[in-house]
C-alpha cells in the first residue's frame, strides 16, 4: 500500500507520464531536489499554519506570525528560483511543479 501523496504521485508519473520526472538524468536530479527541498522545508510549514488556521492546533497570534514568518523566509529560495521562469525544471511541467502547487 503506498499512502505518501508524493510517492503516488511519482508513481503514476513513471507508469503514465515519465517526463513528468524530467527528460534527461540532469533534470530527473533537479526534480528530486526541488521536490525533496519543498517537502522537507515548506510543507511541514504550509501544514503547521493549515492546522492552526483551522482550529485543529492551538496557537496565539504570536505563534502563528511566527510560522507564518518561517514560511515566508523558506519561499524566498523557489520564489527567486522561479524568476523569469515558468517551470522549475526545463521548458516543461514537472511532478516538482505539480507538488508545488498542491502544497
């Protein structure tokens, strides 16, 4: 059973749409680190304010400011990444744009 979303994700993108995963090796590597960075530094953060803007975490006003700080810092890497571009990798849409907007 896989229950990762990404992991699906990455599944059904090699069985149904392998460029999704980058159409040289180079860009197959960008994917994995652009996906593995969003997952490891701004989800956990995306999820954290999700869950205190919906009452399922508790938290003052300070706290969230907080969080909301700490996300904002760790959008600047992709943000400038993404500058004059309109995909993350190459010319063309990727599971790591995918992630991003489903994030």
């Amino acid at each position: 059973m896989i229950t990762s979303s990404l992991a699906i994700t990455r599944f059904l993108a090699q069985e149904y749409k392998p460029a999704l995963l980058g159409s040289t090796p180079f860009e197959q590597a960008q994917v994995d680190m652009w996906t593995e960075a969003l997952r490891l530094e701004v989800q956990p953060l995306t999820r954290t304010l999700a869950y205190q803007a919906l009452g399922h975490v508790e938290c003052d006003a300070n706290e969230h400011a907080y969080v909301y700080t700490l996300l904002k810092e760790a959008l600047k890497l992709p943000n400038n990444h993404l500058k004059g571009k309109t995909y993350f990798v190459g010319g063309a849409l990727t599971l790591v744009d995918v992630f991003f907007t489903l994030m």
